[in-house]
C-alpha cells in the first residue's frame, strides 16, 4: 500500500514536471517568435531629428514616429530593402540609409558614414575596404574575393577590426589583414 502510494506520487510528480518543462518551453518560443517578429530601429538625421521605427513583420507593417506624430506604414513589396507606404508617408531604403516622405516632401534622411578605401600592396594585392563608421562594421574584398566582414575593436591607435578568423589593423594608410594568425595582406 504505501509502496503504490510513493509509485503514484512519483509519477504524479514526474508528470507535473514533464507539462511545467512543455509550458515553458512553449512560452521561450513564443516569446522568441514574438521578439523576431517585432524590430525596433531608431535613428537620427544629420540635423538631429530623430525617427523611430517599430517593424511588424508578422503584420508586415511598419510605425513611425516622427516629431510627434505616429503612422502606420503597409510593405509595398520592394524588388529590395524596405518600401512602406500609406496616404501620406513613404518610407524606402537599404541597410540603415532611410528616406522619409510626407506628402511628397523629404521630410528625414539618414545615411550612414560610410568609407572605402582601396589599398594596394608591393605584391600587386588589393584590399578593398568600406568602413560603415556608424555601426563600427567593416566589409573587405581581398583581391576581388569572398565578402569579409568584420567588427571594429577597441584599439590603443589605429584601427583594428576583427571576427573569427580575420583580422585587420592599420595606421594611417597602411593595412595589415591576418587569417588565422597569417598574414595575408600587408601594404
């Protein structure tokens, strides 16, 4: 008797155990799917107007907020980047380059401070560099090849931008880029 009693409490317990492990792990994945299918941006133009951006991709909608005033915006289905439109504002762009109009007028434009460099080495290598200064990202093409993209570093002087197997460093306009450890341009 109390041997079936300590069976059925065990199993009871098991039991519980296995639906709170199933109720949470269904509530992480919703709360996961939920987290990707809104996106917040929010960016400045160079005259210090700020726009705010709430991206619904379950809806697939954006809202805007901007001095003040907040719309939503349905996906035009751009060929690529982003296309939102209603009757008064449009909202277009690539990456974090965005143009807002109201009625027809630009009315926010944001870019992003982008640089590209070219360097080339003795050997006849080249390195083609666009440095995004904003988001502190790095895309490098070694002698026309493979994308390489990197994150800035904190460094003492110079540059240093790194990932997993890339590395670069400069000063001034000399470059040295390693790959696992090795250098693989120097100019």
């Amino acid at each position: 008797m109390i041997g079936t009693m300590v069976t059925t409490i065990l199993m009871t317990s098991c039991n519980q155990q296995t639906k709170n492990e199933t109720s949470e792990a269904n509530e992480t994945e919703t709360t996961s799917k939920t987290s990707e299918d809104i996106v917040t941006q929010n960016l400045t133009d160079k005259d210090g107007n700020k726009l705010n951006l709430v991206f619904n991709n379950a809806k697939d909608n954006v809202t805007i907020t901007y001095k003040g005033e907040t719309a939503e915006l349905p996906s035009q289905k751009p060929a690529s980047g982003i296309w939102y439109k209603n009757d008064h504002y449009e909202l277009s762009g690539k990456s974090n380059d965005i143009t807002l109009t109201k009625d027809g007028q630009v009315v926010f434009e944001h870019q992003d401070d982008k640089v590209e460099i070219v360097a080339k080495s003795e050997k006849g290598d080249v390195l083609n560099m666009t440095f995004n200064n904003t988001n502190g990202t790095l895309k490098a093409y070694l002698n026309g090849g493979e994308q390489i993209d990197l994150v800035e570093q904190k460094s003492a002087s110079g540059i240093w931008y790194k990932n997993d197997h890339y590395e670069l460093s400069g000063k001034g306009d000399k470059y040295e880029l390693l790959k696992d450890g090795k250098t693989v341009f120097q100019n």
